[in-house]
C-alpha cells in the first residue's frame, strides 16, 4: 500500500522544468515517429533487409559469341536456377532476337537459356554487371580489356576470361589497377561448338576437372560464383569442378594454341595445292 500511494502522489506531482521539457521532447519524437510509419519510410534497421534482397540476382556479362559464348549463354540461367541474369556484349546483336540459345550435350538432353539483355555498346552492359567474362580469342584481350576499362568499377565487378593465354593477369592488372578481381581459366569447360549462329551449339565432350588462378578472389568465391555457371549438371554430374592454381605459370606458358592450331591447318590443308 505503501508503494501504491507513493506511486499515486508521484503521479499526480507537478512536473519541474527538466523534466517538462524532456516530456515535450519525447512528444515531439513520438509525433516524428508517427509521420514516418505514416509517409511509407521504411525504418533504418529494414533496409539492409531490402538491400540484400535486391542483391541476390548477379548479373553475368559475356563478351563475344563464338563457340563458347554460346554454351555459356545456354547454360548460365538454369544452371544457377535463375539467380544469374545474362547478358550479351557482341558485335552482332542483331543475330539474337529470340534471346534465347540451346545447347545439346552428348547425353542427347538440352539446356535452353535466355539473354536478358544484347547490346554492341559497353556502356549500356557493363556498368551493371557483377561479373564480366571474355570468351574470344587471347589475340584481342587487350583491345577488348580497354574498350570496357571506362565502364569497369572493380570495386562492384569482377573480370575473367574463359581461355587465358601469355601474362594475361599483368594485362589485366595494367588496365583496371591493382585492385581489380580477376580470374583467368586454363582451360575452357568443355569441348563445343557452335551449331547455328544465335540459336544453338552443342558441347561435344565435357571436362571433369579444369583449373582457374585468380587475384583478390578466392577459393570459396569461386566454387560459389564460378564453378555452378560451368557444369553440365543435366549429364547427371556435377562436372567440371574448379581446382585453383598455385600461381600464374601454367597460364603463362600454355601452349594449347600453338599445339592445336598448326596441327589442325595442316589435317585441312594437307592435300591443298593452290587451286580454290
């Protein structure tokens, strides 16, 4: 009883002017808070909620559409059960109006995958882009590394390419800085080509394993961000699996163009004797 009536004479006690003004204040905070909730704003601890969410889509850019640029553009979406959106810089964006490519594995099974977005122009894909990939040939790396070098921040996109060949990662090191993330493939996924410009390609045979160096990227990052884009997982296995390489050296000295090449012009060529 005792503490009642204290509680009761408190209540009722004449307020002394600190404490009026701290009543006013939590007045005027409670009406701020009532506008807020009211105007839609969400609350400051919501929004990396909202944040997230809106991250969880990765956008893959593929520069180039040969043999290669086809299977990846195929596989990328399915693969990754829609997370990742594709998207196509090519110099040939006309070719790709349906959006939409197949590849056939040795299986007889296909995989259809939609381009979400084609252009010729750099500056309308790249600067959205979580990850961009190079698919040409080794020859053009660098004309193609400074076409796209004005669009690139490397703080939000990585750069990789799905052949490398020579010092590849000084090349990329020079055109975006020291602080680019970079992955370099040793080896392409798988043996493909193409079968009709735009629409299909087929891979002929898988890989089990291929292996990858990369620079401010590691390994956890690329057996969640990379390897799923790669594998043929309709075949009924999960292949080919990424190993990454101790350093760059298997890179640099990799003669797979100079081995594969003479030999193939010479199985064309051999019988030729000059006439068309």
């Amino acid at each position: 009883r005792q503490h009642a009536c204290v509680g009761q004479s408190e209540a009722h006690r004449p307020l002394d002017s600190g404490e009026a003004g701290g009543a006013a204040q939590m007045d005027r905070l409670g009406r701020i808070a009532r506008h807020v909730a009211s105007s839609g704003v969400e609350p400051e601890t919501a929004r990396p909620r909202a944040v997230a969410a809106e991250q969880e889509h990765v956008i893959v850019t593929l520069i180039a559409a040969g043999n290669s640029g086809h299977v990846c553009a195929a596989l990328f979406e399915e693969n990754t059960k829609g997370r990742v959106k594709t998207q196509l810089l090519t110099s040939k964006p006309h070719m790709f109006k349906s959006m939409k490519l197949r590849v056939k594995f040795p299986s007889g099974e296909s995989q259809e995958g939609r381009l979400h977005k084609v252009s010729d122009d750099p500056a309308e894909l790249i600067p959205q882009s979580d990850i961009v990939i190079w698919t040409g040939p080794v020859t053009t790396t660098k004309e193609v590394f400074e076409n796209i070098r004005p669009h690139i921040n490397i703080r939000k996109t990585v750069v990789g390419t799905i052949f490398a060949q020579g010092l590849v990662h000084l090349l990329a090191q020079r055109t975006f800085g020291s602080g680019v993330r970079f992955f370099a493939l040793r080896n392409i996924p798988w043996l493909c080509r193409m079968v009709k410009a735009g629409e299909e390609s087929v891979i002929v045979g898988a890989k089990s394993v291929i292996e990858v160096m990369t620079i401010n990227l590691d390994l956890p990052w690329v057996k969640k961000e990379l390897e799923p884009l790669f594998v043929v997982q309709k075949t009924g296995k999960w292949e080919p699996t990424i190993e990454t390489l101790p350093d760059f050296c298997p890179i640099v000295f990799n003669p797979a163009n100079q081995i594969i090449h003479p030999a193939r012009y010479w199985a064309l060529f051999r019988r030729w004797r000059g006439e068309p």
